[in-house]
C-alpha cells in the first residue's frame, strides 16, 4: 500500500490501523529549534477525541500522544519526529457483523477490490482513527505557522441545512459549543437538527471553514504544486470530504469578471485588496490576504437504519450496523481540516525558502 506519506520538504506519513495496537505519524523534514511538548500536540488531539458530545460515538478513546522521537529538552532537533497514540477500547465485537457485507458509503468494498481482503475492525486504514496521525502532525506544523506569525482559524460553518453567514460569524464563541459553529445560537438550531436526525436513526453532512491570517505572499508552488492545487489534494485526502471550495469557489462560476475581481489599492506602502473573492490565493500562491477555504463533508455513511447491501459471496443481503452513531463528523473533522491546511502550508513555505538568490543568500553568505 502506497500513498501514506504526504508533503515534500516537510513529509508526514501516517500509520497504523482502527483496531491495531496503536497509531501514528513520522515527520521528516522539520527544522530544529521548534519549542515541542506533547502537550502542544495533545491539544490538537483532544478536538477530535470522540465522547466529547451526545454528537460523537461515546467509545472511550484516550488518545495520550507519546513523542518517541526527535525533540531534546523540549525543542525540536531536526531528525524525524516520530509520534504515537495507543488504541484503546477498540472493541471488535462491536464489528463482528460487518465482517463480510460491504458497508454503504464506506470504503468496504473497494478495499477488497484492491487487495484481496480488508481488515474489516472498524474499517482498517479508511477509519476516521486515521486522522489521529494527520492531526498529530497538524499540531506540530501549526506550531511552525504560529512562530511565524500565520495563524488557523477552523470552525463548522454549516451542520445540516444550519449555516452560519459571515455577518453573524463570533470567532470567540467556537469553543463554547460542542459543535465548533461560529455562533453559539446558530449551534443550538443545529443541535436540535441533530435530535432528530438520531431519531430517524439517519446522519447529515456539512462545511467546514478554515481562516489563515498572517500568510506572506507568493506561498505556492507553479504549476503543479500551487497552493489551491496544494491545499485540493490534501483536504480531499480526508475522509467523507467531498468538495473543497477556495474564497467564492464554485460561487465564482455565476459571477461576471468586473464583480469577480479584487480590485488593488495602495495602503500604507503595501498593495492591499478591496474585496477578497478570490480567498488569498491567485496564480496558485498566497496573494498576503486571509486565506479562506471551505470542505464539504459527506452525512456520518454508518447508520442505524437497515440498509441494502451485498455479502462477499455475492449474495443480496439487508445490514443493520449495531452500536451508537454520529449523526455528523463534521465537529469532530474540524481539526482534521485544520491540520492538513497547515500541513500543505508548512510544506509550502519550506519549499518557497528556494525560490529567490537573495533568500538563499540570507542564509549561507
Ligand atoms: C474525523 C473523522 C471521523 C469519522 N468518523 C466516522 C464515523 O464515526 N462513522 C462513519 O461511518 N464514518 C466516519 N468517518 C468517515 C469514513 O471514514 C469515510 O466516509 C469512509 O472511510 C469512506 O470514505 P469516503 O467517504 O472518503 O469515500 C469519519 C471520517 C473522519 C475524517
């Protein structure tokens, strides 16, 4: 298997399987110096954790990272950051039905397509607990971001048919409801979408936003590493994400040019922006204004309802997937989307460190 490991001067590869012994990352590329505790790295884990809501799956996953290497005295050194995070509680049982049907809307069928087999314990590699080891490396990537001055902001913009507009955005209230929306009014309309939602034992979709401020420009690479490019391979790696949208994104498409462009202006010395349809990426690099970007993300595919499916043998069959269901995955996929948006955007601004004589010069004259 092929396609774990993401990123080119700063590389991340993720492994580890649901029901294994534990799971993890290796970061190799990483500049020495970095301040690092696990605790940094624990914060990143502690958001997508499940159990932190009647909204998420309430297995009991600890989820305590252990840096077993790569940091001294809590700085980074240079060499390969390895990371680690025990499964616990993965009970499989709790799967023994699924073991030979082919879930809906999971990636059972295609997994068997490819290689013969699949470890079918909560979906192997496809399982949501895979996005431990990409948020684990988000954590450190951010941490680059933030030295830098760049810093993330990532919320649930929509949960169901509840969105929040941008007019009615409190960036302070998302983390002060359980679903990381903008607006804790707007989260409690969604919440009670949700009640329902568990009812009629079914799940929906939604939209994630994320917000980069303090991104220099010219960040992106021409021409197939350039930053929408970039930031489209790795949101789409995540999974149940669907679409990604970058500023007015698929919205651009029914606007006329004059209304389309971001018209410049001279302020303080520095070009500057009047609108920013474009979401502070043009010709595939960062254009110094706030980066903005928005995955779609695909209903919870596990439901209680019976469904129809086959079995490997090919027989017609009805699944009734036992156990408790998350009605969205969206809360706890923000910080997903956050961490392989910094992720790409660590990559990139090592990468952009070539990009002129008087860089290079900076550093070995
Ligand atoms: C953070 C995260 C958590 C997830 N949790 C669940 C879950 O609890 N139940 C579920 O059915 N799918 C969950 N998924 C989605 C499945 O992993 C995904 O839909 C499935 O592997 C099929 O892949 P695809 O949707 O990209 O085609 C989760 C995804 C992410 C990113």
């Amino acid at each position: 298997m092929s396609g774990s490991t993401f990123g080119h001067k700063f590389r991340i590869t993720t492994w580890g399987e649901s029901h294994g012994a534990a799971i993890g990352a290796v970061i190799d590329g990483c500049p020495a110096g970095l301040p690092l505790e696990a605790s940094d790295i624990q914060a990143f884990l502690d958001r997508r954790k499940p159990g932190q809501s009647k909204f998420t799956t309430k297995r009991q996953e600890g989820d305590q990272v252990e840096i077993l290497s790569g940091t001294f005295e809590g700085r980074t050194t240079g060499t390969p950051i390895s990371l680690l995070v025990r499964n616990q509680d993965q009970r499989s049982r709790d799967y023994g039905n699924i073991a030979s049907v082919y879930r809906p809307g999971h990636a059972d069928y295609t997994y068997t397509q490819k290689y013969g087999f699949r470890d079918y314990r909560g979906g192997g590699r496809s399982s949501g607990r895979e996005t431990i080891g990409r948020v684990a490396g988000g954590a450190v990537a951010s941490h680059i971001l933030r030295e830098l001055g760049i810093e993330l902001t990532t919320y649930a913009k929509a949960i169901g048919p509840v969105t929040v507009p941008e007019e009615e955005y409190r960036f302070e209230e998302i983390f002060q409801n359980k679903l990381y929306m903008p607006s804790n009014q707007r989260a409690e309309e969604a919440a009670a979408c949700l009640e329902s939602m568990m009812k009629n034992l079914d799940s929906c979709g939604g939209v994630i936003e994320c917000r980069v401020t303090g991104l220099p420009a010219g960040i992106g690479e021409p021409v197939f590493d350039k930053l929408d490019a970039s930031l489209g391979r790795a949101i789409l790696s995540i999974g149940a994400v669907k679409a990604i949208e970058i500023g007015d994104g698929i919205d651009a498409a029914r606007l006329s040019g004059s209304q389309n462009n971001d018209a410049f202006f001279m302020e303080d010395g520095a070009v500057r922006k009047k609108t920013n349809h474009a979401g502070g990426v043009l010709g595939g690099m960062s254009d110094g204004d706030t980066l903005v970007l928005r995955a779609s993300v695909k209903p919870t595919p596990s439901i209680a309802q019976p469904q129809q499916t086959v079995t490997e043998s090919g027989d017609d069959t009805e699944l009734v997937i036992r156990g408790r269901h998350d009605p969205i995955i969206v809360p706890r996929a923000v910080v997903v989307v956050e961490s392989m948006t910094a992720l790409t955007l660590a990559d990139l601004l090592l990468q952009n460190m070539g990009s002129r004589m008087e860089h290079l010069k900076k550093i070995y004259q």
